[in-house]
C-alpha cells in the first residue's frame, strides 16, 4: 500500500508544480508580472491609429522596457489615439524629440510603443507630448492596398 501512496504524492506534486508554472506564464505573456509600481513620469503621443494597442503594454528603447501604457483615449476633435505612457524615473533623459511608432512583437501579435530618441539637449519632461509618430500598421489595411493595387496594374 505503501507505493501506491507515494505515487499518489508525486503525481499530486507534479500537477500542481505545472499549475504554477501556467499561472507564471498566464503572468509574463499579459504583463502583469509586475506588481511594484516604480516612479515614474507621463509622456503623451498622438497616432491615427493605435491599433491592438492596450493599457500596460511595454514601451520600449533601444528593445529595453523603460516604462507601459497607462491608458489610451480618443480625442473627438482631432480623431486620433492618445496615448499617455508612464516612463520609469530612471530614464528622465529622453530628447524631446523623441519619436513614438508602434511596432507588434512575438508571435501573438502584442503592440508595444518603441521610442527613438532624438538629438535635442532638452529632454521630456512629466506631462510632456511627443509630438513625431508612426501608427500602428494594419495588417487587413496593407493586404487590402496590396490587392487593390495589384487589380489596378492588371487593368
């Protein structure tokens, strides 16, 4: 009887060693793996379409992570996407130039702003708007202009 009781153990043991293992990855693939909040300041872009753009995805530099999306509103007067992004302290050196695009990573299809930073001396401050971005690309708008383009050619 003995043996079927450690069986019992491990197997028990092994599954609950791969829930946490999926609770872990549930963490890392939605991005809210982090629950310290660091100090931060807020930048604001402007871009005609955000895309799947959304709350706490990654905003990044040079493919470092420097800080996330802290919401995302639509202006009514102007038609566009506003972006607010808190940037960690730590990087109080982004030139006010800066440029926002947004760009999509790995293989699900995550959004994330990737900031190139400009030459000015004057860098961003809280509450600071970037004012050079790119949007989103559309993949459904880019295969639609592909094929629309490719009819108007054979005509």
């Amino acid at each position: 009887m003995q043996h079927h009781s450690t069986q019992d153990t491990l197997v028990g043991l092994f599954v609950a060693s791969g829930i946490v293992a999926l609770f872990f990855l549930a963490m890392q693939v939605s991005n809210l793996s982090t629950f310290v909040e660091e100090d931060s300041y807020t930048i604001t872009a402007r871009f005609e379409n955000s895309g799947g753009l959304k709350v706490k995805s990654p905003v990044s530099a040079a493919g470092v992570k420097i800080g996330k999306v802290s919401n995302i509103l639509f202006d009514p007067q102007t038609y566009q996407s506003v972006v607010q992004m808190s940037i960690y302290s730590r990087y109080n050196t982004m030139p006010e130039d800066t440029t926002a695009s947004i760009f999509t990573a790995g293989l699900l299809g995550e959004q994330y702003v990737n900031l190139d930073p400009g030459g000015s001396d004057v860098y961003l401050k809280d509450n600071g708007k970037i004012e050079i971005t790119q949007s989103a690309i559309i993949l459904e708008k880019a295969i639609g202009q592909f094929l629309f383009k490719s009819a108007e050619e054979k005509k």
